[in-house]
C-alpha cells in the first residue's frame, strides 16, 4: 500500500474531524444498522457476509470488534491508523469464495468496499437529517471528504468513490436502482437477526428478560431500518411497509438527536452504551457504573429469589450446545472453513497479533480444518455436520487441534517465557484468573494451556474463559 | 463488645448421631442456628461475624454427604438472600476456589455477594472450602509477584496480599460441642483471638448461648502478649 499525500500529515482527520465524534455518538448505531442492510443487498457484499460473517450468530461480538477497529481507524496517530488498515486488509484478504448461484465475491473487491464506505456516508447524511438538523453543504462536503480518506486509508486510493458530494448522489442512486438485490443477507439481518439476537452479555443469565424486550425491541428495530431506507430500494426489495413505522422511525431518530443534543456527552457516548451491555468492555467508571451496579443487584435479586432450576451441573456443554455456540461460528448448522476462519480471526483481532503470528494461527486452523476434513467429512461434501463432528469427538483431540493450542499458546505468550501469566492470560479473555485455574500455580504452563483448551474444544469441560472468547 | 467474632460450628454430626439420624440431618438443623446466630450477633452489635462452614480437609468426607451439603448450602442461600439483604448483612465468601463446587451454587454465591455488596450493618464472612495456610501462602505468593523487597515486608503489608485484607483481626472465636482445636481457620486473622468452648452442639446453638459467650468475652482481661498492665480491658466500660 503506498500512502497519499494526505496520509503523510500526521492528522488526516484533523482535530476538529466530523467522523470522529461520529463515531462516538451511540446515535450512530441506527446509522450503521441502516448501512448493513444496504450493504447487504450488495451482491457480492450479502455473499460474502452470509459465508463467512459471524454476524447472525455473535452480533454483540462483532459490534465491539467493529466499534474498535473503526475507533482505531480513526486514531489520531498514524501508526495506529495503519496498522489497523493492514489488518483490515488481512483479515479481508481472506475473505472470498462464490455464491449459491457460482457468482465469485471477493471481500477485498475495491468496488465492494467503496460501497460499504458509500452507504456509511448515506446513512449518517441521512441520520442527521431524520433527527431535524440537517448538515449544511460545507459540513456535509467535509465529511464526504473524511469518509474517502477512511477509503483511502484501506485501498490506498479513493478512486471508486466519486470525488464530490455532487457526484456522488447519481452514483448512489445508480447503484440503488441497477445493482441493489434481494439477497439472502439482507432477510437474514432484517428477519432473522432482529427477531434472534442472541443476549448481550450483561443479560446472558437472564433469559427469561431478554425473550421478553427482544419480542418488543427485535419487530421494532426491524421496522425502523426499514422504513429509513430509500423508497425505490424498499419497492424492488419488497420489504413490508407497516403502519406507523415510519412515525415510529422518525420518533426514534429525533428522539436520538435529541438525546444526543441533551444528555451529558459521556451517557450518550458509544462507549457507555457498550459497557452498559457488556461489563466485560468497561474501561473505567462510567456514567453508567452506578446504573450497572445496581442492576446487576437487582439481576442477581431476581436469580435468587426465582424458583431454582435442577441441580444437574453443566460441567460438560451438551454436545449440541457446543456445536451450536462455538463450532459453528457462521449459524448455518455445520462446521466448515469460514466457521475456523471466524475462530482464528477473532483471536488475532483480540490479541492485535503482527502478520507472522497472524499467519502462523491461521495456518494452524487451516490444518486443522484439512484433518477434519480428511478424517470426519464422511460423505465428501466439503463440511463436517453435527452428527459427524459428534461421532469422532471421542478420538479427538487430534494432531491438528493441538497444534492450534500451541500456536494459541506461542502467540499469547507474548513474553516468551513459556508460561501464561495474568496479564497475558486477561489480554486473551477479558478477564481475571479465576475458578478457571485450579491448579497451585498462577501461572499457566504450556501443557496446562493445551490440556485445558483441548478439552474445552472436544466439549468435554465447559470454560467460562473460552466461552467468553469464543461465544 | 468484640468487633470481629467467629464461629467455628461444630458438631453436627454427633447431634444427629445422639438421635440416630443420618449425619446430614446434623447439616440441615445447623441453618436454624446460622439464620438465630446472624440475627442475635447483629442486635449485639458485632459488626463482623465470620462462619466456618466447609474446610479445605472437608472434601475428604464421604461424597454422599458432601453433595447433601452444597445442596443445603444452596437452598439456604436462596431462602434466606432477601431477609438477609433487608437487614443491611454484606456477605462474603472465603476460600471458594475448588471446582468440584458446584456451578449453580458459585452462581447462587455470587449473586448473594452481588446483591448485599453495598450493605454495611454487619459483614457475615463464611468460610468455605477455606483453609488458614492456603491463604498464607497465597498472599505470601501475591507478596512475592508484586516484587516487595524482602526488608519492607511487615506483618502490615503481608496482611494486605491476604483475601479481604479489610478484615479486622477476629476478637472472639466460639468453638461449639467442646472440641478445642484452631482447625486451619483463619490463621492469620484469630492470633489475638479469645477463644471460649461451650459444651452445646452447633445445630442446639441459640442467642442465648451466644449472649453468654459476648459475656464472657467481656469478663476477661486482653493483654496482647503484656504482662504488666491489661492493654485493653474488654470490661464493663464497653
């Protein structure tokens, strides 16, 4: 990637930068809704997403590793800036394959991305109008302008995004009417995403709480984002036009604007919105600590004093969990290479790992999957179902599996003095040693490393470290 | 009044066993004198009441018995959470790192520390799958990680790497059913500690009993290793 001339500047955003503050907006995230689905109807893009996205079966996850990546894509020191775009460009380099219909995508497509960048811009344009403060042309312009230099940063040019604002719309409304389908993707984010969300991790011990708000949140998450996507897209996608969901649409992005607009900054901050759904993130004490705190109390009130449930321990996964909530990365019901891909990816995005250890984890997985695929894929269709991981997991754990483990170890290991220890060990978790460690020592060794994830991956132990990093 | 008492419950199995009873019927009659000592050492005063309920040496007892009692464990936390919580009682758990603890009932555990961790009347500390040395030797490890050197460590700074080190020192520790042995409770914490020994098994345990044992505590003379003139006198000025 050879950098532009903006790049070489220390700040290209500049400090005053439009995008930046975007970002932190939890406001944003309606945009960013609105923007997935428009991506998605993008041929290649909803291809790709379907096949290799983990997006239906772990959104929380994936919103956090997006909202960093972007933070870090925007960060005022260059370094950071292009690290995170060489990342970026990994992780999509590898991202490819073709469609139902034999159709090639490919996630490092420059037309597919300057889309994606596209319908970002749109949608914030489109935020700020929604929520009664519509951006005059000078702001609108210069945030145009930071939308193609984030492209820039990741393509090394901006050249499939039309130079000005004034150029841009027809390219938009071009794409829109000629190249904008019905894919998969989009129903599956519309119908099946928001129906399904799984629980954010605050209200993972509450289920019964959060089948309860999703039966309300999930129908009317689905009818805002689409009553706030353009007219003609709505007609050729044949998306349902439900009474007052346009009134319900407008209320919601008002009602955003003008949080946004009333609120103290730090409670409408991202930042907060996303420690107050995963205590895991939280950084420092936020406005919401208190709130949390508190919540948490009433959480753990509600657990106490509901009838119990039986005693029976889950010290193993049942098979079928296990399959459902860390084999199969993707939700499509078998394990395949975007499934161990996802895995290997959301550990070298956790462990912000350089490319040669990147590259030495994903060629660990890629074996892996080759052993599986030799030895479990007992009809040659090119995937391991449930039933077939199930009938070998009691000869695994094999050569190849462990050999993952001892990558995972390497590169965790960030000290190289052979033992895991505390801060290494919360870098790969998130969280502090705990009833995890049964041993005498406080340290990992590399053969209590492999043991445990060995059995963790065989779902003979259940592991609330592993579960929260592959789950 | 002492600020920190401790009680190490014993006796359940000869009380059950007097009325040939399965010793865990022992276990189950012990709650009654928990949820009557709580209460009594709350009124009392006592704002830091500690309760030695499951021993690291504990697991060596017969399976059966020891799943009865995570069981009733369990159940009494359930049962007795809310009151608890109403009365202003914080509640901690000491020890706790074994994984044959079953994980509904370190969910239950947490909870219950979850929902009182604000309250301050009264601390109620239960030890369990506790023992004194290893938490020695964990804060001893602690000590050694964070690089202190050697001639800064005093009995200070060594008490700060231990579990809760806001802790006072435990003041009185009530052995029930006679037996007089320390058992590797709370090592660290009982060195100064008075210790009385009534005859009554735990489960047979009541307020009065514990009212006499405060009494007691009062009547004698705590002289912390002096010999020439009490240093506190725990007397009728309290």
């Amino acid at each position: 990637m050879t950098p532009t001339a903006a790049e070489e500047t220390l700040d290209v955003f500049g400090p005053d930068s439009m995008l930046r503050s975007l970002v932190n907006e939890a406001r944003w995230g309606l945009a960013v809704a609105r923007a997935t689905v428009l991506e998605a109807a993008y041929p290649q893009i909803g291809a790709a997403l379907i096949g290799n996205s983990t997006f239906v079966t772990y959104p929380w996850r994936r919103l956090r590793n997006t909202l960093t990546s972007t933070q870090r894509l925007l960060d005022p020191d260059q370094h950071v800036r292009n690290r995170e775009a060489t990342r970026l460009n990994r992780l999509h380099a590898r991202i490819a394959g073709s469609d139902p219909q034999g159709r090639r995508y490919d996630a490092a497509d420059a037309e597919a991305r300057a889309w994606v960048v596209a319908t970002l811009f749109e949608s914030s344009v489109t935020m700020y109008r929604l929520g009664g403060e519509s951006l005059d042309r000078t702001a609108t312009d210069r945030l145009y302008a930071e939308f193609r230099t984030v492209l820039a940063l990741l393509e090394g040019n901006s050249d499939h995004l039309p130079p000005t604002v004034r150029e841009f719309w027809p390219y938009f409304d071009d794409i829109v009417h000629h190249r904008l389908e019905n894919t998969e993707a989009v129903r599956v984010i519309l119908f099946r995403l928001f129906a399904n969300v799984p629980a954010p991790p605050l209200l993972r011990n509450s289920p019964a709480v959060w089948a309860a708000s999703r039966a309300v949140a999930g129908p009317m998450a689905a009818a805002i984002t689409i009553a706030s996507l353009p007219e003609p897209l709505c007609r050729r996608l044949a998306l349902p036009d439900v009474p007052g969901a346009r009134a319900l649409m407008h209320g919601a992005y008002l009602g955003a604007a003008w949080a946004s607009r009333l609120l103290p900054n730090d409670w409408v901050s991202v930042e907060s919105f996303m420690s107050l759904l995963d205590p895991d993130h939280s950084r420092e004490a936020g406005p919401w600590q208190g709130v949390r705190r508190k919540a948490g109390q009433a959480a753990a009130l509600f657990r106490l004093v509901t009838p119990a449930p039986d005693e029976d321990d889950p010290v193993t996964y049942s098979a079928d969990r296990f399959f459902a909530e860390v084999l199969d990365q993707t939700g499509d019901g078998h394990i395949a290479w975007p499934d161990l891909a996802a895995m290997a990816r959301e550990i070298a995005t956790r462990l912000d790992l350089d490319e040669p250890d990147e590259e030495r984890l994903f060629n660990a997985y890629a074996a892996w999957w080759r052993e599986l695929q030799a030895g479990l894929d007992s009809d040659g269709d090119g995937r391991v179902t449930r039933q077939e991981y199930a009938a070998a997991s009691t000869s695994l754990p094999s050569a190849g599996l462990i050999k993952v483990a001892d990558v995972l170890f390497d590169v965790t290991d960030v000290d190289d003095d052979q033992a895991i220890d505390a801060q290494e060990y919360q870098k790969l978790f998130r969280r502090a040693f705990h009833r995890d460690l049964t041993g005498t020592a406080d340290t990992y060794s590399r053969s209590a490393f492999v043991r445990q994830f060995l059995s963790f991956m065989s779902g003979q132990q259940h592991s609330t470290a592993y579960s929260s990093l592959l789950t | 009044m002492p600020r920190h008492v401790a009680c190490v419950m014993d006796g359940n199995g000869r009380w059950a066993a007097q009325r040939s009873l399965p010793r865990t019927a022992g276990h189950e009659a012990a709650e009654t004198a928990v949820i009557d000592v709580i209460e009594a050492a709350r009124s009392a005063g006592v704002t830091w009441l500690s309760l030695y309920a499951f021993s690291t040496e504990n697991w060596r007892r017969p399976a059966g018995e020891v799943d009865i009692l995570m069981r009733l464990v369990r159940r009494a936390i359930r049962k007795h959470a809310p009151a608890l919580h109403a009365r202003g009682v914080r509640c901690r758990f000491l020890g706790m790192s074994d994984p044959r603890i079953p994980s509904r009932l370190v969910q239950d555990i947490t909870d219950l520390m979850t929902l009182t961790s604000d309250n301050r009347q009264m601390t109620l500390t239960v030890a369990f799958d506790h023992g004194g040395r290893r938490d020695i030797v964990q804060a001893a490890r602690s000590l050694i990680r964070t690089a202190t050197p050697a001639e800064q460590v005093t009995e200070a700074t060594f008490a700060q790497h231990l579990p809760y080190p806001d802790t006072p020192d435990v003041d009185l520790v009530i052995r029930t059913s006679g037996e007089q042995r320390i058992s590797n409770f709370m090592l660290w914490q009982v060195a100064y500690a008075e210790w009385v020994f009534p005859q009554v098994l735990w489960p047979d345990f009541r307020a009065t009993h514990l009212w006499e044992c405060l009494d007691a505590y009062r009547r004698r003379q705590r002289r912390f290793g002096d010999v020439r003139r009490p240093t506190t006198t725990t007397g009728e000025e309290s």
